[in-house]
C-alpha cells in the first residue's frame, strides 16, 4: 500500500495523518542541482523530519553514469542507471527531477505520477512545452506537481504568483530570467566590452555553458516567461507562444547609446495582460530593450535573477536573487519537497493547473512599445524629413531624434513613440529600400518612461 499511514490526534482536537513509516524518496539526476539536493537532504534530515512531520528517506538516485565524480556524496548503492525501474517502484512517494530536457524526463514524470507518486521538478523546458499533459496526469492522479526551480533559481515567484495573488488580478510581469545573459549584459555596460569579450569572460567565470546557445538566443528565458504568462494569467502559454530574441546582436554601440539615454540594455521577459481584438488577451515576449536607470531592475547586476510584478490591489512588487546555480536551485526544490511530503501525510493536494481564462495569446505584431532605431544615411538636406515621412506613414510617432556626423555619412538616432510592431517593423523596411539609407544597424525596444 502507497500510504501506509495510522491517524493521530493533535492537543487541538485535530486529527492528522501520521505515517508509519519514512516517506520514500526518489531522485531523477545528480548533476550539479541534484548533488546538492542530496546534500541538504542529508545535512538537514532533522528539521526536515520536523518541518515534514516524517522522514523523508533517498531510496534511489537515478544517474547515467555511476562512476562519475559529484560534489555530494552518494552511497553507492542508491546509484542507479534504470530510472524507470526507480519510478515505478511501488513504495516511492516522492519524485524529484532535475535531469532536465523533454525526454526521457516527461516519460518519468508520467509513470511517477501515474504510480501514485507527488513530483517536484525543475525542468523549466519541460513545463514549457507540454505542462499541459503533466498538469492533467497529475490531476488524474490526484497527486502534486511542484515547480518552484523552474523559474528563477532560488527566487520564490511561482507560489507568489499561484498561490498569493491569486486573490489578485496581474496585469504584467516583467523580468531578468536568465543569468548568463544578464552578466554579459552587465560586462558590456560597466566595462565597454563587446558582445564576444563579455561572453568569453562569463565562459571563464562558469556562468556560460561551452554552448550558450540556449542563454544568449533567448530560449531559456522564453521557456520562463511562458511558465509565468500560464501562472498570472490563468491561461495556457506554450514557449511556442513566447516572441523571442536573443543578445547576440546587441552591440557595443547600442549599449553606449542606452547610456547616453540613461538606461541599460537587459534581456527581459515580459508578459501583460491586454485588451485584444476579440477581448481580453495575453503577451508574451523575451528580447533586450533598454530601460531606464532608476527602474528597479536596472539594477539588476551580473548574474542575478529578478521579476517584477503589476498588480491590481497588491501594486508593484519585486522578487531577487540568485536565479541559478546548484545549491540555489536544490533550495527551491527542497522547499518543494516539504510542501508535497506534507500534503501526502495530510491526503490533501497543493494547487494544481489553473487554466480556466483561456485568453488569446496575441501575436509580436499587435504589442505597443517604444523604439530605439538607429539609421546610417547620406548627410545631405533632406534625408532627415524623407526618414521621419517613412516614420509618419506608418503611423510611428517620433518622439526624439539625435544626429551624429561622419564626414559624407551620418547616422540618425530616432527613439519612437508607443507604436506595434507590426508598424516598427514595417517601417523599417521602408528606410531599408530607401536609396540614401545605407543601413538600419540596429533596432531596440524601449521600457519604462525616460
């Protein structure tokens, strides 16, 4: 039997379920995250037992290589290379996953639950993806999905957003997701580096990965921001949903220029609930734009995490941190752990999937923001009505422009009003065909009020 438990009444009155044995634990992964996770387990086995009200005992680690050096010691015998042979035992009733990736990672998930097991996963692409299918064998099974280290290390903004404002109405959530992008970021804006310097060094410090692909082009965060748009707005946000763009463009001209603005260039996610064609509707998109300085996330240095939250009654609030690394992350998770283990000693389930708005996800063309659009040209009279015509054509307000010359060419530094993308884009490629433009070298959004 799963829940081999006897009822035990508290100095209240108040029965409670009490096993009659440890709470049995297996652990999917023992990278850098799961190391750690075996670690607090151990370290802290005692105010676990208090906090939980039972034991909690690692059963089995699952690895797919045994042999492999960790950062935490692991009794040799929980070693495992047959994780679904570990799901599927009949006396485990607690998952934790942190391989990470779709497969074999949802399959797992899946034969935990579908066994009778609560899960506690960080597999922020996973959820992404197809949380969907997750949510609903969880809810089949009548057993929890926890997700806290997911999103932001060690910062708690899942539970905020699903469980403390949910007497609340989130209008938009803003945030630096991912770290690696924010360190590099950081190193172009304080030291004057390029894109490749900066990444190089992040390589060097070990905030980067060998391939940073999944950082610097945007979807890592953008995973991220589809798990918050689903939280805040009760509505089902895909990656796919998600408008990305990477920094691997950003330049070192483009962030001199957002100092000379008195902003800084972040890689944000944000996702807003809006008025849409057909009614209310949901946005969601991750690129850099430049912010002012005095925004709370301006702040925001080298690799830390931070999301800001608009609401209705609660206001503006702001949640951060360390938003990667092994033992931040095994932090969450361990918080995780707790709240499943309880509900299991309680027969109670955390809440689950709450989907029930169903909004239209809106395209990148019908978000409004502010442009930052600098434009090589031919200086010569002219050139700057003919650029700011285009501009009026496709109902694109400017609201500053800045001309710098370079002997028989200049460069004009236009910085719009709110206008969709769909018309920045447009406009765009107008100057592009225009014969005295020699290029648009860079486009950026804008954030906040300058």
């Amino acid at each position: 039997m799963k829940d081999q438990t006897v009822r035990r009444r508290r100095g209240d009155g108040a029965v409670k379920r009490a096993p009659d044995r440890p709470l049995k634990l297996a652990l999917l992964g023992c990278g850098s995250v799961g190391s750690q996770v075996v670690r607090l387990l151990r370290e802290q086995a005692d105010d676990l037992t208090a906090r939980v009200g039972a034991p909690i005992e690692l059963v089995g680690v699952a690895v797919r290589r045994p042999d492999l050096q960790r950062d935490a010691q692991v009794p040799v015998e929980l070693l495992t290379t047959d994780a679904a042979g570990l799901v599927a035992r009949d006396d485990v009733d607690l998952v934790v996953e942190v391989i990470g990736g779709i497969e074999p990672a949802r399959s797992l998930i899946l034969t935990a639950l579908e066994n009778g097991a609560s899960v506690v996963t960080a597999n922020k692409a996973l959820l992404a993806e197809d949380g969907s299918t997750l949510f609903a064998a969880a809810e089949k099974a009548e057993r929890d999905l926890y997700y806290e280290a997911a999103v932001a290390g060690a910062i708690p903004i899942v539970r905020p957003l699903r469980e403390s404002l949910a007497g609340d109405k989130v209008r938009r959530v803003l945030g630096i997701v991912n770290g690696t992008t924010n360190f590099i970021l950081d190193k172009m804006d304080t030291s004057g580096a390029g894109f490749a310097e900066a990444l190089e060094e992040a390589q060097e410090l070990g905030y980067a990965e060998a391939d940073p692909t999944a950082d610097v082009e945007g979807y890592d965060a953008a995973a991220k921001a589809a798990i918050l748009a689903s939280l805040a707005f009760h509505t089902r946000v895909t990656a796919a949903d998600v408008y990305r763009e990477g920094i691997a463009e950003v330049s070192a001209a483009d962030v001199a220029s957002a100092r000379d603005m008195g902003c800084v260039v972040k890689l944000l996610a944000i996702c807003e609930h809006r008025d849409g064609p057909d009614g209310e509707a949901v946005a969601a998109r991750v690129h850099p734009a430049m912010i002012p300085r005095s925004h709370p996330l301006a702040s925001v240095r080298e690799a830390f995490n931070a999301v800001f939250v608009e609401s209705d009654a609660a206001g503006q609030l702001m949640f951060y941190g360390p938003g990667a690394g092994g033992a931040p992350t095994a932090s969450a998770v361990l918080g995780d752990l707790v709240t499943v283990a309880r509900n299991r000693i309680d027969d109670v389930r955390g809440a689950g999937e709450s989907a029930y708005a169903a909004l239209e996800v809106l395209p990148m063309g019908q978000t409004e923001t502010r442009y930052h659009v600098a434009i090589d040209v031919d200086d010569r009279t002219g050139v700057l009505a003919a650029v700011a015509q285009t501009f009026a054509e496709h109902q694109v307000s400017i609201q500053t422009v800045r001309q710098e010359g370079h002997g028989d060419d200049a460069q004009l530094v236009v910085v719009s009003h709110r206008a969709s993308d769909a018309a920045l884009a447009a406009t765009v490629d107008t100057l592009r065909k225009l014969d005295f433009v020699h290029d648009v070298s860079s486009v950026m959004r804008v954030e906040g009020d300058l």
